[in-house]
C-alpha cells in the first residue's frame, strides 16, 4: 500500500486520491450505521410513499416491499464497497481499475459531472423551499421582503433562502467526511422523534385500523398485486443506483470490511424499517384525518398549529436534505471532479467547481419542467446500474 502510495505521489497526484493509510482509515461500525439515515428520511421519499399507495397495494404489502428492498440495497452497497474499504481509495480511482484511465471518463462523467451536480442543484432548492416555511414562520414579513424583485424568476426571499442553503451545502461538502460524521450522529436521533413521533401522531388522530385499511380516493384495490409489490422494490432499490457507484468515496475510511458492511447493514436496514411504518402511517394518516390525499410532509407540517413542533420538524427535513445532498451528490462529485485532472486538482477545488456549477444551472429554473428533468436523471441512473455490476465483477470475479 505504501508502495502505491509513493508511485502515484511520484506522479503529482492530489492526496485527496492517494490510497487511505490505516491511520487515517478511522470509520467504525457507528460512523456507517448513522451514515444514511438522512438519505432514506427525506422528502422524496416520502412522497413516494404517496405514489404506492395509488398502485392500489395495501398497506402492509407497501411496508413489506419498503422492507425488503432494504436488505437489496444493502448488500449492494456493501459489495460494492468491498474494494474501497480494501483499498482505502475513492470510487474515481476504482472506476479507473475496472475500465482504465479513459474508459472511466464517460461513466464517471455520468455520476459525478452530471447527476451529481443536478441533483445537487436540485435538492440545494427544494431545501431553500423548506427553509422558505421555516422563516416564513417565525418572520411572516419575511416573506413579502423586496416586493415584485426576481432575479431569473426566483423572488427576493427565495433567493436569499436558496443562497444559505447552498452555501449550508457547500460547507458539509468541503468538510468532506469528517465533517459529515458529526453531522449525522446529530441528524440520526433527530429523525427518530420527528419521523417516529409523526407516526405516533397519525396512529393518534385516526387510528391504526383505518391507517392499514387505507386506499386513496378513485383508487381501487390492486388485482396484479404481486407484480406491483415487485414494482415498489424496484422503485426504492432504483434511487440508489447513484450512491450505491460511488459507494467506496465513504467506505475507503473503512477500519476494515466488517466494519463497514455490519455498520451499512444495519442502518439501512433500520433506517428503512422505521421509514416503511412512519411512511405509510404519517401519508395514510394524515390523508384520512384531512379529507384529501396528503404526500407531502411538508403540507402536513404546515398545517400544524405548534409553532414549535413546525419549527423543530422543517428544521431536521432540512438536515435529512443536507445529509442526502452530501452522501449522494457533492461529495461524489468532488472526488470525481479531481480525478479528471488529478495532478492539478484536489476535493475541495471539485466541490467547488461542482457547486458554482450548480448555481449557474438555475435549478429553480429546471423544477418549472421537473417531468422532463426526472426522467433525464432517472435514464442516467438507469445506466449507472451496469457500472455497478461490472464493478463488482471486476473486483470478485
């Protein structure tokens, strides 16, 4: 390892991409089981819930499949973190073992110059929106601040919002892991009590009966439901096909494989155990004890009367945002930014040029035709799946 080291240094190659030395290798089983719990709890997510539900598939078959992609995903990322947490090196440099050094230009293009920096854009807005409640709700005057002014379509307010968090963003991602380590041991029991507590609020306005009884409004009961149980695995498992690439940008501080595949597999596993009951129990839920079918928590935050509880709940969906960012987006593409150049640029420079890329995209301009920009997205995530698997292949075959 020492050797390799060396060689690559020999030749001008940034630290940021060097092989981990075990001093540095300093993740345990903890740092992973907290690692991903803001990218199973957001919002997202969640709505997604909402889109199972008019599938016509009954609670407990969308909690089951919710479930049991977990253990899918798992493994996945697991496996395909194997080389990173042996190797002690990011996903950019894997990526080059398995297809050279310009073979990995296009599918690393694809994670880290194009899906990461989109949906880091993205997310950077749709937390300004939640951010934009949050405000709103302890300064309504905020709200009206610098009248008809837009600037490329974004009011005053909008702006201001967007900029804090993206620069909230950029902070998490030029801290790199460390920082992202003590950000989710914060983020992890915070989820457990808005999230759990939010359940346990539905279960209390309605009951858990009606909760699995549940099917929306115009909707009818699923006929084909074995096959549209094999959907919502799909569907959850297809998020992850961006993460589960680039898994060894985390698991090169691996202590060792153990360490990162008990750590990954249980807090997946958790993480979506508590987010299969909390989904359908907060969505069904709130939908029932309204009148109207609610996916967004969001809208079920804003209609709160507990400033309080409003506050404290917009304030963690927006730390599951920052987490989700971070883990999926701006930290990938960092490492993928500086292996195009690895003698003249480090992480922090990507991360840069990742997030002043972000800006200049407009995403709040690419959400006014979000049908359009999904479905790009989702293509190329579809076409990160056979990099995983060749990946893999290359590693244990």
């Amino acid at each position: 390892m020492e050797h390799q080291r060396k060689l690559f240094q020999q030749r001008g190659y940034s630290e940021d991409l060097l092989p981990k030395t075990q001093s540095q290798r300093t993740w345990k089983t903890f740092n992973y089981f907290t690692l991903w719990m803001g990218s199973v709890h957001n919002v997202p997510n969640y709505v997604m819930v909402g889109g199972f539900f008019i599938l016509g598939l009954s609670t407990f078959s969308i909690m089951l499949a919710i479930i049991l992609s977990a253990f899918f995903i798992a493994a996945v990322m697991v496996l395909n973190g194997a080389a990173g947490s042996k190797y002690g090196v990011p996903f950019a440099m894997i990526l080059r073992a398995s297809y050279g050094v310009r073979g990995a230009l296009f599918p690393g293009l694809l994670r880290g110059g194009i899906a990461a920096i989109m949906w880091f854009g993205l997310q950077c807005y749709a937390g300004s929106l939640a951010c934009l409640i949050l405000i709103g709700k302890i300064w309504p005057r905020f709200l009206t601040l610098g009248g008809d002014f837009t600037l490329l379509g974004l009011s005053l307010p909008g702006l201001i919002t967007f900029l804090i968090f993206w620069l909230v963003n950029v902070g998490i991602g030029f801290g790199g892991g460390k920082v992202l380590n003590k950000f989710t041991a914060i983020l992890n029991p915070s989820i457990y009590i808005v999230f759990g507590g939010m359940a346990i609020w539905a279960i209390s306005l309605v009951g858990i009966g009606p909760i699995f009884d549940y099917i929306p409004s115009g909707i009818q009961k699923a006929e084909n439901g074995g096959f549209l149980f094999l959907v919502v695995i799909n569907a959850v498992v297809a998020v992850w096909a961006a993460p589960a690439v680039s898994a060894s940008d985390f698991t090169q501080n691996a202590h060792s494989f153990r360490e990162q595949a008990l750590g990954q597999t249980l807090g997946l596993v958790v993480a979506y155990i508590l987010f299969a009951v909390a989904g359908v129990c907060i969505i069904a839920g709130a939908s029932i004890y309204y009148g109207a079918d609610t996916w967004n928590v969001l809208d079920i935050v804003q209609r709160w009367d507990s400033l309080f509880a409003s506050f404290f709940a917009v304030l963690v969906i927006l730390m599951t945002t920052i987490s989700t960012n971070a883990t999926g987006n701006i930290i990938p593409a960092g490492y993928q930014i500086a292996a195009i150049a690895p003698t003249k640029l480090t992480y922090k420079n990507g991360v840069l040029i990742a997030s002043i890329i972000s800006l200049l995209i407009c995403p709040w301009k690419l959400m006014e035709n979000q049908d359009s920009i999904y479905l790009f997205l989702d293509i190329i995530g579809g076409m990160l799946g056979p990099v995983i698997g060749v990946m893999m292949a290359h590693y244990f075959v």
